[in-house]
C-alpha cells in the first residue's frame, strides 16, 4: 500500500481520536463508582439507567482498547501503526517538522520503534487478558461463562491501573509519531482529566437538587 507522511500523521491523529474516547469512557465510568456511596439514594431514583449506563461504559471501554490492541492488519491499531511506521521509514525526517520546516530536535524514529515494541512485550499479558474478557464477557458472551462471569475475570484479571498504562502506552506511541511531522503532541482528554467526574457530579448535584426542591 502506497503511503504518505500526511497517511502516516492522519493515522496516528485518527488513533488520538479513539483514546480520548477510551479515556472518557474509563474516567465517566470511575466517576460514577467514586461517587455511588455518597449518592446512593440519588442514583437509586432511576437504577436502571445508572446500571444501563454504567454497563454500556465499561463494554465500550474494553471492546475499544481490544481494537487499539487488534494484531489484525484489518483493524486500524495501535500495532499497525507500528507497521506502517517501520515499512515507511524513508518518510520519517531526521529532525522534527513544524510548519512543514524542520526544527533543530531530532526525530528518531528507530529509537520510538525499539522503545514501543518493548512496551508491547511488557504489556503482552494484560493485552492478552483484556482480549479474553472481551471475548468471552463483553463482545461474546461465553455459554460457560453466563452463570459465573467472575470466574473469567479472575482466570484474566486486568485492572483499571492496568487499562490505564494501555492507554498512556497508545497515546504515547502515537504522539511520538505525531510530534515527528508537526513538534507538537495531542491531548489524551477532550476538555480535561477532572472534566468527566464534573460531569457525573453535575448530573448527580441535579438530580439531587430536583428531588429536595
């Protein structure tokens, strides 16, 4: 497949993209946890679309960090831009761009590549626990699994600390690239890290306020 350097920083933007989602997902989701004890009896006026929400956060989240984990060439990833990065080495400039100029920081990719395929060695079995969960808890629903989903999450564990460095590994990779043709790196966030638990609060403070006033 014939590539250019735009195809290559269009990737890794498009990858941003999808782990300021996870991201929200995972901290909307937390948001709604930290909070439950102290707004117990808010939540408990409508359980149902609090369990639907929280349910629908959690299978998004796992079903979206399998994809940025995909080892499939079919599935726009985390480890295909690691391909495509190493096929297209001659597009990648020896210092950073900005404006299309090149500043005097160096752009090594070799080291990136060599940095990031350790990673993926180091995170191979939390990559490989998010997929089991995903298969047989999220995405498909395993028949042996049905009556007893906590014995697959203790047979695969994986921790929120756990999604969380997967995600900071992603982000940190495609920034890299990023930063490679334009000097400047992508948030992770949409509006900022406290901005999810704001807005669970906000909805919470609410509710609370419509059923005492």
């Amino acid at each position: 497949m014939y590539m250019t350097s735009d195809d290559i920083l269009k990737y890794a933007r498009t990858l941003m993209m999808r782990i300021r989602f996870a991201h929200a997902y995972l901290n909307t989701y937390k948001a709604f946890c930290d909070n439950g004890k102290e707004y117990y009896e808010v939540m408990n006026q409508a359980p149902l679309f609090f369990a639907l929400t929280e349910k629908s956060l959690v299978t998004a989240l796992m079903i979206e960090v399998c994809k940025l984990f995909e080892d499939s060439s079919q599935v726009m990833s985390i480890k295909k831009l690691y391909n495509i990065c190493e096929q297209n080495k001659p597009l990648f400039p020896k210092m950073r761009l900005e404006n299309g100029k090149e500043t005097n920081l160096p752009c090594n990719l070799e080291q990136i590549l060599k940095t990031t395929n350790t990673k993926f060695e180091s995170y191979s079995t939390i990559i490989l626990n998010v997929k089991a969960q995903r298969d047989k808890l999220w995405a498909h629903t395993d028949k042996a699994c049905v009556l007893e989903p906590d014995k697959i999450e203790k047979e695969f564990p994986v921790t929120w600390g756990d999604i969380e460095e997967l995600l900071n590994f992603a982000s940190g990779f495609a920034n890299s690239i990023i930063i490679c043709f334009t000097n400047s790196i992508e948030a992770h966030w949409f509006n900022s890290p406290n901005s999810y638990e704001e807005n669970v609060l906000y909805v919470l403070n609410s509710m609370k306020s419509g059923s005492t006033g």
